[in-house]
C-alpha cells in the first residue's frame, strides 16, 4: 500500500498550529498550491522535507521513503559514527585553548 504524502503533510500542518498564511509565505507558494500538495498522493519529497523543517516535524518517522532513506544514508557511511564524536571533541578543545588565551589576556 502506498501512503498519500499529502494527506500526512495535511495531518502534520494542521497538527503544528502554523497558520496556513505563514507557511505557504515561507515557502513562497499560494494558499491554492498548499491546498493542492495536499490532495497529491506523490507529492515531492523535497517540498515534504522543507515544509517539515518549518513546521518542526520530521517525516522520517511517519514515511517509509523517508525511513529507507535516512537509513541507506547512515549505511553508506559508517565513519559518520566514528568521526562524529572525534570532530565534537577536537572542536571543544579548540574553542576551550581560545578561550584560556582570551582569559590569560584578560588576567594579564
């Protein structure tokens, strides 16, 4: 069975309180071009990823194209986990060594 991407888009804008005006504003699309993504069985995942992104929402979760995707992604690169904490540990000991020189001056 396939999931209509607008009736979930639909579910998530209307959950999210964001007033129809504002997102379709930000998106730089009509209130009719909304209206339409809505009714689109196929609709483009790039417009779902983006509307997500402003309404805070991930659709990961809820569409399984999005899922296969998010997990071929992580697949396709293991080293991901591996470097990810080393780059957030070389980045707090650069920022730590500028900020004991900011200090040090400061003390001088």
């Amino acid at each position: 069975m396939t999931q209509h991407k607008g009736k979930i888009l639909e579910k998530a804008v209307r959950e999210s309180g964001i007033p129809l005006t504002k997102l379709t504003k930000r998106i730089n699309k009509s209130r009719r071009w909304i209206y339409n993504a809505f009714e689109n069985p196929n609709l483009s995942i790039e417009y779902i990823i983006e509307i997500g992104e402003i309404i805070h929402y991930d659709f990961s979760e809820v569409l399984v194209e999005l899922k296969k995707f998010k997990i071929s992604a992580l697949k396709s690169s293991p080293s991901v986990d591996q470097e990810y904490p080393e780059y957030w540990k070389n980045k707090y000991l650069e920022l730590l060594e500028k900020y004991n020189q900011i200090l040090e001056r400061k003390l001088a």
